[in-house]
C-alpha cells in the first residue's frame, strides 16, 4: 500500500474507534456502571492515538473525541472538546520530542492527562458554580470514572499500536 | 522550543482553539443550534438502532395496562398531595403554638387562645386586624392580644368566630405602661405621626423622668386589663409635646405589626379585673 492509503487507513480506523467507542459508552445498559461510574472510552482513544501521532493530527482526534462527548451529553461544545484539544496537542508534542512513548511512558501520560482533563471538568462544572456537597460526588463519580478510563486506555494502547505500526507512513 | 512557537503548528493549534471557544460561546447561548441539530440528526438512527438492540422488552406493556397504570399512579397521587397539605397545616399549627408556649410556661395564670390574622384593615392606617377566634373560643372585648415578642393590641370587637384587634399604634389604645430601668410611668398610646413606621407612644411623662433610648417598656398593669409586666418595646426616641408641655418617648414594639400572622389572645390571667371591680365596688 502507498504511503497515503496507509495513511488514509489508518485515520480511518481512529475514526471508526471513536464512533464505535462513542456508541459502547452512550447506550444505556451496554456498559455497566462501576463503582458509580463507567470509562470515557472516546478520551482513551484520543489520548492512545495522541501518543503516536504529531500534533496536529493528535489535536484534530482530540478535537473530535471532545466533541462528540460534549454533544453526546450537553448538546453544546464545551469543556472537553477545549480540554481535548489542548491535551491531545501537547500529549502530541511532548512524545514526538520530548519523553517518547514507551509503554511505561504512555503510562505517565495517560495518569497526567486523565487526572488533568476530570480535574478541569470537576472545577469548571461543579466548584466554580459552588455545587452543594460537590465533593461527595467527586469521591463517588469522579474518582472512579478517572481510575477506569485510565485502565481501560492501556488495551487502546495496544490496539492503537497495532493500528501505527501496521499501517504507518513507513510500513508503506 | 523557539522554533516550534514560531512554527506554522501553533498557528493552527491556537486557530482551531479560538473557532472552538467560538463554536461553545454560540452553541451554549443559541437553542436548537444548526450544530447540534445536524449531530443529534447524525446520531438519531446510531441511537435508536443501538438503544433496540439493547432494550429490555419486559418493560413492554399493553395500552390497557398503561392505561390502568395511569389511573392508579394519578388517584396515588391524589392521595399524597392532599397529605401534603394537612402536613402543611399541621406544620403551620405547630409553629403557631410553640411560639406561645415558652410564654405559657412562663406565665402559668395565662389562657392563651392562639389565633390566625384573617385580613387586614385596608383603611385604618393603624394596623388593626382581624383573627380567627371569636366569643365561641371565649375571646371577649378588651382580651390583651400577643405578638410573638410582645403585647402588641386589644380585642375590640368580638363575633362569633372572628374578632377585631385594634394594635398599640392606634390612637384609641390606651395602656398603662413602665419603664423596666428608671420605673417612670407614662400611657402608651398609638400617633397618626409614628404609626407608618411601627412606632407607638409612651406620653404623659414628667419632667422629672429619666428615660433613655434603649429602656425596655412593659405594662404596668394598674387598669387590671392588661396583665403586668407585658413588653410592649424599646425608646428610640425622647420628644416635647409642644402643646401641653409634657414629654414622651417614640417606643418601637418587638413585633412588626404590619406583617405579623400569629397572635395569641389572653382571655384570663391573674388579677384581671380586679382594679375595675374595685371601682365599681366604690
């Protein structure tokens, strides 16, 4: 295959990853809730693809997974597709020249960017309005829906590994 | 570090940064936006292809059966709002009567008929009212009538079930009243002057006199119609009668009595009485 029907295939497959990922945590009764929360399985996409791709094209997934979670639930662009974007562009540049990332590596990413990304939607969504017992939910809800999506972004690691290694510029 | 600031990459990051926080601004403040018109039309099919296939179909019911469901959730829901409001009642009741009940325990010769403000007197600027007891509790004309913190008027009317207050800013009152710290004795009686800003007047002072603004005012209870020892207010102001030369103090009752609710009517109390029956002896 040439270079651009790898390439072509490849944002291909990142696509259908998101849509398919959007569809898993969005209809009910499909996940289950754990410790009363599920994965963002759309931001462990972003954030898997964000570590083996440039930055612009990390900020355009990261763009696009932060889209589809605002619109998913809010029916507005907000505070993920902004924080998305900006993760994903920095994740991007930060593995191509700064710390590359090696598995342990992404591990180190994956922890910075989740915690920051429900930090930012904990302070814009429940501090700054002063929420009543914010805090309670944050240990019930948010805690546990950052531990997951962490875990559950080390399978899309592998899964986007494959995905660039198979179908990257150079294996064409 | 300087090359990739100056690089065409930030350019398009920032570019992309500000049409989103654009895209936010307009559709967080426009409903029915044409961006999430055309996303939930992209995903409507998505949604209810996947929501079908994931559906529980024991939740599927027969119009009948939603039809009966209805009627028993709606005849439920009859039954709990009108528990609402005999909660509400009761609620209000026990407000009422607690308020009054440090006083009984205070004043055990007191009977204490607790009443509800029915309307007000739209014409009298003086505050009077209407309550909700009348001769049937055994309200009478003349009974001292209580605010939440103080003697605040008088029964001067009394019907069946109704009765008519007649409060200390009015002129027609007339109360004999002390003053707790010095002991100076004076009238208090309602003036067209003070009576818009829930004031009332304690005249007939002497020159002598030594209140001061801050003296708590009560009755003095000498006529036996009203008991001794009621608070009525605080001085706030000490004043010249220009025409017959005595003084006054302004005194500011505890209660605002333009907006109180429940009041408690004291029908007996020790000694009440007792300087009229003495007088009429005479």
């Amino acid at each position: 295959m040439s270079e651009r029907s790898n390439s072509f295939f490849r944002y291909l497959a990142y696509v259908i990853e998101l849509i398919l990922t959007f569809i898993l945590c969005t209809t009910p009764g499909l996940l289950p809730e754990i410790f009363g929360a599920k994965p963002a399985l759309v931001v462990c996409v972003a954030l898997t693809v964000a570590v083996f791709e440039r930055e612009i094209p990390a900020m355009i997934i990261g763009l696009l997974a932060g889209i589809l979670t605002d619109l998913g639930y809010t029916d507005s662009i907000g505070i993920f597709a902004i924080s998305l974007t900006i993760i994903c562009f920095i994740v991007g540049y930060a593995a191509n020249n700064l710390i590359v990332a090696k598995f342990f590596n992404y591990l180190l990413y994956a922890f910075v960017a989740v915690g920051l990304l429900f930090m930012i939607y904990f302070l814009v969504i429940f501090v700054i309005p002063g929420t009543e017992h914010m805090w309670d939910y944050f240990v019930a809800h948010i805690v546990s829906r950052m531990v997951q999506t962490f875990l559950f972004s080390i399978p899309f690691y592998f899964i986007n590994h494959f995905i660039y290694s198979t179908l990257s510029p150079e294996a064409g | 570090m300087k090359e990739f600031f100056q690089s065409p990459k930030i350019k398009i990051f920032l570019s992309v940064l500000l049409v989103l926080i654009m895209l936010s601004v307009f559709t967080r403040n426009v409903e029915n936006n044409v961006i999430s018109a055309t996303f939930n039309t992209l995903t409507y099919g998505m949604s209810k292809v996947t929501a079908a296939a994931t559906s529980d179909n024991s939740d599927n019911k027969s119009y009948d059966e939603l039809k009966k469901e209805n009627e028993e959730l709606k005849t439920a829901n009859r039954d709990l709002r009108s528990r609402l409001v005999d909660y509400y009642e009761v609620k209000e009741e026990n407000t009422r009567l607690w308020m009054f009940y440090e006083l009984k325990k205070e004043h055990e010769d007191y009977t204490l008929i607790p009443a509800t403000v029915l309307r007000r007197d739209t014409n009298d600027e003086f505050g009077s009212f209407t309550i909700d007891k009348g001769t049937e509790s055994a309200v009478s004309v003349g009974d001292p009538v209580m605010g939440e913190n103080g003697l605040i008027g008088w029964i001067s009317e009394a019907d069946v079930y109704t009765a008519k207050v007649v409060t200390i800013l009015s002129p027609q009152t007339s109360i004999g009243a002390i003053d707790k710290a010095t002991g100076d004795a004076g009238i208090i009686t309602g003036s067209a002057k003070y009576a818009d800003d829930n004031l009332t007047m304690l005249s007939k002072l002497t020159s002598e006199n030594k209140i001061e603004k801050g003296d708590i005012i009560t009755s003095s209870g000498s006529s036996g119609i009203y008991p001794k020892g009621m608070v009525l207010g605080e001085v706030t102001e000490i004043g010249y009668d220009t025409y017959d030369t005595s003084r006054y103090a302004v005194v500011k009752p505890y209660d605002d009595i333009s907006t109180v609710v429940n009041v408690a009517v004291i029908s007996d109390f020790k000694g009440q009485g007792e300087i009229l029956k003495k007088e009429s002896g005479d």
